[in-house]
C-alpha cells in the first residue's frame, strides 16, 4: 500500500485505511501470496501467481482459486467505507484456464450501493490481458460494525 498521492480524495484515503487493516487481518491472503495493489473507494485490485499446487488433473488452475482471486478483490472493494461487509451471493464464468506460473490479476469495481446492499463485478486477467474470470459479487453491510 501506498501512501498519500497528488488528487487522492479523502474517501480514497479511507478505502486505503480500511485495506490495511483488512489485510494485516487476512491469514488466507497472506498465505496464498495474493497482494492488494491500488484500492479506491468501491473498487480494488488484487495479484497472484498461480503456482504448481493451485493446479487440478487437467494440469490448470482449480477453478477455486480463481474465484478466491476474484472473491478477495471484490471484499477489498465492498470494504472500502469502514463498515464490515461481506458477501451475500457471487457467481463466476470462467472464459479461459490459467496455468502454473501465470501471474493473475483481479479488479473489482463497485456497480451500485443500495441500502446495506451492493453489485460489485470482478475482472480476473493474466498479465498478458487474458480474460481468465468475470465475477459478480452482491454484498451485504453488517449493522452496528465498523473497520
């Protein structure tokens, strides 16, 4: 995570806190090796190699993984406000397989907050540009929690 840029809003800065915090908290991200790179309000982006032990009979990546990838960037994002969220529903297509070594990454974007609720979709590529996932996750606020 980054410190203070030029043009950064407040709620920015937020969202940045609330992925700290997240994250030191995060034993699965951590282990997997999945970093937090940019993270705005309702949105995140998400990294991680896919390594040989990630893989299924087919020899590509279990599907799994690609949506913890994918599941991971979309909690980044919908926890961006200091209220804890989770997800209520997520679905995934995946479009391509990924294979050992590949490093992936996930952007999630919020679509729209409602009341407690949100839409939030989840692009995973591989660095080449490669759609591997489109994800759709609808979160669901927790009362009374902060971050």
């Amino acid at each position: 995570m980054r410190g203070p840029l030029v043009g950064v809003t407040e709620a920015d800065e937020v969202a940045r806190r609330c992925a700290e915090k997240m994250y030191a908290a995060d034993r699965s991200s951590q282990h997997l090796g999945i970093e937090i790179g940019e993270v705005a309000a309702g949105r995140a982006r998400a990294t991680m190699t896919i390594a040989d032990t990630m893989t299924n009979g087919h020899g590509i990546a279990h599907g799994g993984y690609v949506f913890l990838l994918a599941d991971t960037a979309f909690a980044f994002a919908c926890n961006t406000y200091e209220i804890a969220t989770v997800a209520a529903a997520a679905d995934v297509v995946f479009v391509a397989p990924a294979r050992a070594g590949d490093e992936l990454i996930a952007e999630a974007a919020e679509r729209v907050r409602f009341g407690r609720s949100g839409v939030y979709d989840v692009t995973v590529r591989r660095t080449d540009g490669t759609t591997i996932a489109e994800f759709r996750g609808n979160s669901r606020a927790l009362p009374g929690t902060t971050r």
